[in-house]
C-alpha cells in the first residue's frame, strides 16, 4: 500500500464531498500522508498514514463538530488489549476496544454503511 493509492480510494469515494492534504511524502524510506475528508452529511474524517517497509502507522479520526465519534489506530500505548497494538476509540467510552488492523476501505465501508 503506498500513500497514493489511499488517496485514490479517499479521492473515488462518493461520500466525501472535500478532501484536503494537509502534509505528504511519497519518497521512500518512509511515505506518509495527513488529510481531512468532510463527507456529505457534515462528518469529518481525519486520516494519518506512515507507511515503511516493516511499518505501518495508521490514525482514522472520525468526528462531527468538536466531538468525536470514533478513532480507529494502532498507536502502541494500550498494552493490555488482546489485539495490541490495534484499537479504537468510540465516543465517550472510557476504555478503547479490540480491533482488528484496518485500512483506509475497510474505514470507508464501515462509514457508508453508517449513513
């Protein structure tokens, strides 16, 4: 997976009315990729993606408003979920739950089946 290819699929994506990059870099050793997608009914999608050859870091911030309403990621800070180090974060629950690795399609399915 590079950089481009998830801006493709963001680009392709009929829920996404504006999509704006923040920051980016397709030069090796490390691509990576900041963007913000508004989506047609007024949620914002934040996408953050480092990806290397033995890594990959990934931050999925969905939001309306100010709150937020889910964040997928795999920061590794949360050692004690069986599916270290991927999790999400849902609204105001406290504790983030098990997760398995996502991609950018599995987010964009996951957000059309919402709506």
């Amino acid at each position: 997976m590079t950089v481009t290819y998830i801006l493709e699929k963001l680009s392709s994506c009929d829920i996404i009315v504006d999509l704006k990059v923040i920051d980016i870099n397709v030069e090796p050793p490390i691509q990576s990729l900041k963007a913000k997608a508004v989506l047609e009914n007024g949620y914002i999608l934040q996408v953050t993606e480092s990806i290397g050859m033995d890594f990959r870091r990934y931050l999925y911030h969905l939001q309306k408003g100010n709150d937020m309403i889910k964040r997928w990621d795999n920061a590794p800070h949360l050692k004690n979920i069986k599916t270290f180090p991927y999790h999400v974060h849902v609204q105001n629950d406290i504790k983030p739950m098990e997760s398995t690795e996502v991609f950018i399609e599995d987010i964009l399915l996951e957000l059309k089946d919402m709506f």
